[in-house]
C-alpha cells in the first residue's frame, strides 16, 4: 500500500498499489550502456522519474513523424511513444493523459497504414474514451477533440463506450 495518505492519492482513493521495491544492483555494468548518454535517462525513467519518462516519449514521437507512416521504424517509434506515454499518464497529470490520447492517434495513423484498420479503430476508440473523461472534466480542448475524431471515424464512438464501461471490443 501506498505511504500517501489517502486525502493526497492522485484521483482520489488509493488505488490497489503493487509494492515495487528499490532495485538491488544485479550485475556489476550497465546493460543500457550501449546508448550512451541515453542510458541514464533510460535508468531514471525506470526508476519512476517523470521527467525521464516524457523525454523518451517526446524521442519515440519525433522519430514516429519523422519516418514515412509505413516504414517498419516509424510503426516501432509509435508503439515505443504508446508505451511511454501510458507511463507518463500512469501518473495522472491532466497534459499526460492528453499526450496518451494523442499517441493512441498516432499509433493508429500508423496500424491504420498497415491495414489493419480494426486496431486502429480501437485504437481511436481509446483515444475517445479518455478525451470524454478529461472533457467530463471541464477539458473543453479534449471535447473538441474527441468530436472531430468521431466524426472522421464514427465507429470509434461505440468503442469509446465499450472502453468506459470497462468492456473490451
């Protein structure tokens, strides 16, 4: 369980918490040290660091856009900048969360280029879901946004309700 009290949990009451011990040093190098620089970003952002977390993501989305939406570089960018993205949100600060949505459209843009257009649309339907919620929250860019995505992609509506009600497609 969580050493903050209950009052000063993000979002309210305390989530079920997994106890995530300080990891024991295993071995006597750094296994990230063939990135250089980039592995002491790459030890903080695993260490929980915020600011870490979003540097990463902010690379994963400028080489997503920086490749053609078919190149096999540009597809792992965008699934790299999802997963980033879902652990800068993971802390609930209102521009993360917003950035999860945009990296759902992103990774989408790129699924949808592959073809497989059923995932991207679940990917989209997502995206919806928590635009509704930060709209619900008084976000009226995040409101402006979901609508001018259900309107280029109707389907993703009944996505984004299967989503908020907790059911999967």
């Amino acid at each position: 369980m969580s050493s903050m009290p209950e009052d000063e949990q993000p979002g309210g009451a305390p989530p079920a918490m997994v106890s995530v011990p300080q990891p024991e040093p295993r071995c006597g190098f750094d296994p990230n040290a063939g990135i250089g620089a980039g592995s002491t970003i790459v030890q903080a952002a695993g260490l929980g660091n915020l600011a870490a977390m979003r540097l990463l993501l902010n690379v994963s989305i400028d080489a997503a856009l920086a490749k053609g939406n078919d190149e096999p570089h540009a597809i792992v960018a965008a699934a790299e900048a999802l997963t980033f993205a879902r652990l800068c949100a993971a802390h609930r600060v209102p521009m993360d969360v917003r950035t999860l949505a945009g990296a759902l459209c992103l990774t989408s843009d790129r699924t949808r280029h592959l073809g497989l257009n059923d995932a991207a649309d679940n990917l989209l339907g997502e995206s919806v879901a928590i635009l509704e919620q930060l709209a619900d929250e008084g976000d009226e860019i995040a409101a402006l946004a979901s609508g001018q995505l259900v309107a280029a992609h109707p389907a993703t509506a009944e996505i984004a309700k299967l989503v908020l009600s907790g059911t999967e497609k």
